[in-house]
C-alpha cells in the first residue's frame, strides 16, 4: 500500500491538518484517497483518543471502503474501522473510524451540534455535490466556528475547484496527488438514431468481448435500462464463461457484492451499472468501459413544486470518471456511445443537486438546527430561494413548521424518521389510524420501480400495485403476483424497512401491527394516507380526465381511466414537462374523509364557477385552491362581478368574448393602424388583456355569466378606445372597401396589418396604372388577383410591372380557359369590367 500516489502526498496533508482547522485534497482517480487517507491520519497528534467521520455518498462505496480499510487492518468491518447507514450499522466499542452516509453524519450533528469525541470530518468524493454532503458541511462549518475550534475538517475529490472550496473553508491549504491509473484508449461509438439503448449497449458489449480482454463495465441511466440491456444480451448466447451482473441502489447487498468482487479465474463479468460505480469502487479486472453517456435524476421544478424523474447527458468530469475505471489495475479501452461533437457540447460539470432538488428535507433540517435564513450558514452553493420558499410552505402544510417557521415537535418527529418529510407524515398520521403497515407499502411503491410498468396495466391507479404488493406477500414471494416481482420484492424490503424505523421512533409499537384495514388494499383508505403526504396534490374533478389540484395546479389523465369518474383523487407522482401535469399514479378519495382529516377554511368570495360559467358570491369551504363544499348564495355586485369577469377573460383568453365579422374586421383595421403608427392602441391578444380594465370594464356592470359576456357590443368597446378625431383617421386611412375601376367596392382584407390584402377580379383592374394605397397613401395594399372564377393568378404590391410584363403570361393561359372573357392586348386603355365582357355604350 506505500506504493499508492496518496501516500507521496500524506506528509504534506498531514502538516497542513496540523497546522489548520481544514484542508482541501485534490487526488486523481486511482490515488488511493477513499481508503488510505483514514487509516494514514488516524494516529495523528490531534485524532489521539478521538474518532472520525469520513462522508461517502453512495451506501455501496461507503460500505465497500469500511470493509477494505478492515481488511487492511486484518479485522472485520464493525472493529477498528466501521460503518452506519440507514438501516445498516457495523459498529463497535473499539471503532474510530465510521464511514457514514445518507443523512447519517446530519442526524449526528443535530443529535450533538459539537461532536464531542470527533475530531475529524472527512467528506469524500466531495464533487459530487450530493444535497446531504452541503448540508453536512455547512453544519460543520458552524460547528467548528462556533462550539469547536479543535474540529478538523477533510474536503476530498477527485475533480473538483480546489480554490474555491478552499476559500468557504476559511482560506484552507489545497494539497494536490497525481493518480495512478493506467492508459486508457477512448473510442466514439455513437449507435444510429434508430437503434434503442439497450440493443447499442448489448452489441458494445458483444464486440468487446470478442476485441478486449478482461471485464467490462457497463453505464447505463437506470436499471430499466439495465434489465433490458440483460435481456438483449441473454437473448443470444454470449462466449463461455461470460456472466452478467447488474449493479444499482436498490439491489440487494448480495448482488451488489457480487457485482464488485474480482471474477473467479477463467470467466469474465459484464457489469451493468448506473452511476453507482462512477466514483469510490474499484471493480477488479474491468478492462473496458461502455458508456451510454446518461444519468438519472430527480429534478425539481418551483413552478409547479413537483418533482421529475428525468434522464439527462452526464458532464465532462463525468465521463472522465468513469473513464478512468477501465485504467485501475491495467490498460484499457472507453467506448462512448456518442459523437466527439456531442462530447464538445457536455457540460463541464454536473449540476450540484443543492440547485435542482426538492429542499423539503434540507428546510426541515435547517429548522431543526435553529435556521429560519439559509443565508445566515456558509454554502459553497446556497439554496435557490424560490424552491427553498416552497419548501418551507410545503413543511407549514405538514405541521412541521409553525407561522414563524420555527421547528415544530411534530417536525421533530418527522425528522427523526430518516425519509422524506412527505412520507414521514402519512407514517405518522396513519399510526395514529392503525394503518401504519399499508402507509409504508405505498411509500415504499413510490420510491421503487412501478411493478406493474411493463406487465399489462395502462392504469395509474395505485391501489392496483398495493393490490399486486399484497398477492405477492401473501404467496411468499412465489407465484404470479400480476407484476414484476423483482420490483415487487424490492417494495416489500423497501416497507418492511419503512416498518422498523417507524416502530423505533413510534414509543406505542402496538399501534403498528397488521390490522384489518392496513391489510386491505381499501382503495379510499389508501387515497387518505396519501392525502397526508400530499395536501397539495389532492385533485377536484374537473371532467374529461382533468382535475384541479389543492396546490392551485392543473392535472390530467386519460379520460378511459377508471379514476377519471372520481369525484377526488389524490396524485402522488406526475409528469409535469407540459403546461398541464400528467397524472402516473393516483389513487381516490372520499369527500367526506377529507372533510375528517384535514383541515378546511371558510372563504367568503366572489369567484368564478365553471359547471355554470357563472360569477357568485357566497361561502366556501376551501381545500387549497379547491371547494369541497359552497354554503349560501348571494348576488354578486356588479363591480365584484365585473373584476372577476376580467381575471376570467386574462386566464381564458378573448375568445370567450363574441368576436362577429364586422367587430374582428375594425379589430384588424386598428391592428394595421397600430402597425403603421406606434401611438395608435395595441388591439393584440395580449394588448388588449393588459388594458381590460380601461376598454371593457366600462361595459361590464350588467354581467354575471358566460352568455352576458357574449352579448356585449365589443364594436363599441374598441370604438371607444379612439377619440372623434382618430375614429375619422381610421375610416380614411383603413377603409373597410376601396373603388376600383369596375365602379366595384372591394372589401380590405387586413388579417395581415403587416400586409393588407385587397383581392379583386383581373378584369376590375382595367386601366388603373398604380397599385391602390392606404396609410394615407403610403402603404400599398397586396394586390391578389383573381380569374373569373376568383383564383388568384397573381400576387402583386406593383400593378404598373404587372401590367407592362407578367399580364401578357397570365393573358395567354386566361384566355385559352376562358375564351368568352375580356382579354385585352392594352389593359391599360382597356375598359374595366366586373362581367364577361364590357357593357358597350351606344
């Protein structure tokens, strides 16, 4: 292990950490960082009878380095060296080094702010921006300043901007380790267009096997794509000795284990894997690496406040990352399933998750430290203050957080479960219903993979998967369960882990064993649980397949859904990428339950009712943005009825007013106006709803429905926009119908204000030498003219070149198809006609 690039660094480091409260490690993939580092600082001056934390961000890394550093030790994981996670712990009196993650190095600080008996920090793999390594460090940040000047602190990475997290650290020394990694060769492989990942993925593989030696890793986004990638390989047989071995967060450890660990002699592994083994993990042997060059996330939109599971390009350093894993132990091969020139276009980094996740968890925490202000603690990157302001709205929902926004002792306990507040609630709340087991089936199916995805059932209804959940428990795990079972027995560890954490935080344990309602996949019991979770997801029928949510938010499914007859439902996962969200998984609810368990506020308002298209006034019993109930009825006052009117006609648009031909016809001759002289009135969409209030409003005072709307005489309104003299201009400027020879009145057509429009039979235009003007004679009008039968032959804003070039093209084929017709050879002394021919006067 001296041979290992970290250890040329460790004298350097190690003065520097005796010398400063913090320091900055910069060591290339392959230096030795993740399990050298502990061990070589553990026996400094300053660690002597002390402990220390080192911060992994993926539970399989951080269990993995535990065991190696042991192993170097000649002991087993729970001795000298150990690890906690959530669920998972390898502890003992003896340990001094504790590998932790998932919010674990967070609990430990709000449980004793100053950490008395630590006396260093390590986060590792710091790059990686994880939302609970900012957070840890901006807990230990203040720790250190203010209960714990001895606190030492270790920021590691790989790729990271050394200086700048250097100066958050006060001004910390930035030591620097070459790597020890091996030539790795990098071919772009980009598939056509038209071939799916997992047959790109699974034919990469093939050839390597053939072409390279060794193992080969495999990056893929998620494990859909794993799976399938799997079965396009097994669909053929691969050269003897070859297995698969699939590799992501919800794998049992067994797998996990036996994805990482060298291959027997004579075979070779094709490891599948998300991002999961991008950093930390050394898998033996891999030689080649397959990158598909994508990652899975949760991104959180503050429009909305709802959350997406997207999958995006990784970064530069990404793709570096895992580069390097084909050159641990021997030269390799990268094969990137893109372009050189898509490589160009990655972004340098990866968005750190602090800037595109949802912040309830990180509020909650910062509450539970005394935080009202993320601004008042030290981040690298602070938290984004539109969705932090959700957040905390989210958290008062929840009773987490009082008026103030000071920490509850309901928040406190929702804290001490270790999930996501959401959940944390409805487990709670359905403790106290003694249903506490089905509230931890439906978190658990909510964040795993939808069993029934793939397995027949277009339904986004969820009591269909708790249902499937059900069969498959109540067959041990055997038989057809009606979904996928490793989905399904990924769900049932997910539940039965939720189950024991909430029987260590809940001190009446009895209330949460099985009853018959928890048993029972009671579709309404199901959709209250969730109500707990998502006060702000729960969606009004609205018909059609849409519902409006609690949230204020718009909602829909497809209209052959067995839900979209519900009266109420509640939405736990949407996709929210459109205008309206579409609804995935939902379940119903009754009125009456809602009216129960949560709590309603009376509102006495005007407002606008759409199964009557109808302003009233009276008192409603509001949900969020949602009545449950209307009590008394009263006539609104016309000054009442009229603002809601005009907050209707700006949400719906102009065209719940009656536009007829003669008011759209002045509305585009004001257009043209307003084209053609910047000071006249916008009459746009938008111009005209920006100035309701001065137009139509006027009108408005006898108005209470849809119909009065309709009835309005909008000519007047927008005349009344003009003053005497400007309603002169107009008619002068942008006649409704212009002369033309025939003795003809031509209507302008001013759909185009750019570009009016006068269309006009050939023949009318008899002797006229200039092309008809309007603006006061300085904009032509487009000249369409039209044969006998009123197709246009031409297009022209200059009649005079028409009439002395292209006429006598178009008189040729006009003439030839209608011969009865005036064709003469001089158009410009020829007499105008609107008929066959001229009318000869005697």
């Amino acid at each position: 292990m001296n041979t290992l690039p970290i250890m040329r660094a460790m004298p350097e480091l190690k003065n520097a950490l005796a010398e400063s409260p913090s320091a900055v490690l910069i060591a290339e993939p392959g230096a030795g960082k993740t399990t050298m580092t502990p061990l070589e600082l553990l026996n400094e001056p300053w660690m002597k009878g002390k402990t220390m934390l080192m911060l992994e961000p993926r539970r399989l890394a951080a269990r993995a380095a535990a065991v190696y550093m042991a192993s170097l030790l000649g002991e087993r994981a729970g001795q000298t060296v150990g690890y906690r996670m959530r669920m998972d712990s390898r502890t003992g009196p003896d340990t001094r080094i504790i590998v932790v993650t998932e919010g674990v190095l967070t609990r430990m600080l709000q449980d004793d702010p100053s950490l008395e008996g630590t006396g260093l920090i390590i986060f590792d793999e710091f790059h990686e921006r994880n939302l609970s390594a900012d957070l840890g460090l901006a807990l230990a940040l203040e720790s250190q300043n203010v209960l714990r000047e001895d606190l030492k602190l270790l920021i590691m990475s790989a790729t990271l901007d050394g200086e700048r997290v250097a100066e958050l650290l006060g001004g910390a020394p930035v030591v620097r380790c070459a790597g020890r990694t091996f030539p790795v060769e990098t071919e772009y492989a980009p598939p056509p267009k038209s071939v799916p990942l997992e047959k790109a993925a699974a034919d990469s593989v093939r050839r390597a096997l053939a072409a390279q030696p060794g193992d080969i890793l495999v990056f893929l986004p998620g494990e859909r794509e794993i799976r399938r990638t799997e079965a396009e390989l097994k669909s053929a047989p691969l050269p003897p000795g070859t297995f698969i071995a699939p590799l992501f967060g919800q794998l049992p450890q067994a797998e996990q284990d036996r994805a990482v660990a060298a291959s027997e002699p004579g075979m070779r592994k094709v490891v599948l894997s998300t991002s999961i083994a991008e950093t930390s993990l050394t898998i033996e042997g891999v030689r080649t690496v397959i990158d598909a060059g994508l990652r899975r996330t949760q991104v959180f939109s503050p429009r909305t406040g709802m959350t997406r599971l997207t999958t995006l390009p990784i970064s530069k350093a990404s793709a570096e990352q895992r580069k390097g894993r084909a050159g641990r132990t021997a030269p390799g091969v990268c094969i990137r399933l893109w372009s050189m020139e898509e490589h160009g276009r990655l972004p340098e980094s990866d968005t750190p998750e602090m800037l595109e996740a949802d912040l309830s968890g990180l509020a909650l925490e910062l509450a539970l430290w005394g935080v009202r202000d993320p601004a008042s603690l030290a981040w690298l990157d602070a938290p984004p203050a539109a969705p932090y302001a959700q957040a905390a709205g989210l958290l008062r929902a929840l009773g987490a957080l009082d008026a103030a926004g000071a920490v509850t002792p309901h928040g406190r306990r929702l804290a001490g479960l270790g999930t996501h507040p959401r959940a944390a609630h409805m487990l709670l709340r359905a403790a106290e219903l003694g249903a506490a087991p089905l509230a931890c089936r439906l978190a658990a199916l909510l964040q795993e993979r939808d069993p029934l995805r793939g397995h027949g059932s277009g339904s986004c209804d969820l009591t269909l998967r708790v249902e499937a959940l059900l069969r498959y428990e109540a067959a041990g795990g055997h038989g057809d369960a009606g979904g996928d079972p490793a989905a399904l027995r990924a769900v049932e560890r997910g539940a039965r882990a939720l189950l024991a954490q909430l029987r260590s935080a809940v001190p009446d344990a009895g209330r949460l064993e099985e009853s018959a309602a928890g048993a029972a996949a009671d579709p309404y019991l199901c959709g209250l649980l969730l109500s707990f979770a998502y006060p702000d997801r729960i969606g009004q029928r609205r018909g059609g397949g849409a519902f409006v949510l609690s949230g204020g938010r718009g909602a829909a499914m497809g209209d052959s859904q067995q839900l979209a007859r519900e009266s109420y439902i509640v939405v736990p996962a949407v996709d929210d990428s459109g205008t309206q969200s579409r609804i995935l998984l939902a379940a119903p609810v009754k009125e009456r339950d809602l009216l129960d368990h949560h709590e309603a506020n009376e509102k006495a308002e005007v407002y606008w009712d759409e199964d009557s298209s109808s302003v009233k006034a009276g008192r409603r019993l509001m949900l969020g943005e949602i009545a449950l109930k209307e009590t008394g009825h009263e006539r609104p006052g016309p000054g009442e009825a009229a603002v809601v009117l005009l907050e209707v006609i700006r949400r719906q648009g102009l065209e719940l007013l009656s536009w007829d031909k003669g008011t759209a016809q002045l509305r585009e001759r004001m257009a043209f106006m307003h084209h053609a002289y910047q000071n006249w009135p916008d009459v746009s969409d938008q111009g005209l709803k920006d100035k309701l209030e001065e137009w139509l409003l006027p009108y408005l005072a006898d108005c209470r429905n849809l119909r009065d709307l309709q009835r309005l005489p909008l000519r007047d309104a927008l005349e009344g926009m003009l003053d005497w003299e400007s309603r002169r201009r107009l008619d002068r400027e942008a006649p409704t119908h212009i002369a033309v020879p025939s003795g003809s009145r031509v209507a302008v057509d001013y759909t185009n204000p750019a570009a009016p429009v006068l269309a006009v039979k050939l023949q009318e235009m008899f002797g006229q030498q200039d092309t008809p003007r309007i603006g006061g004679g300085r904009i032509p009008v487009v000249l369409h003219l039209l044969s006998p039968a009123r197709r246009p032959v031409q297009v022209t804003s200059d009649l005079a070149s028409f009439w002395s070039g292209t006429y006598f093209e178009v008189k040729k084929d006009l003439k030839g198809r209608y011969p009865k017709h005036y064709w003469p050879d001089d158009p410009m002394q020829a007499v105008p006609t609107n008929r066959v021919r001229p009318v000869r006067k005697d």
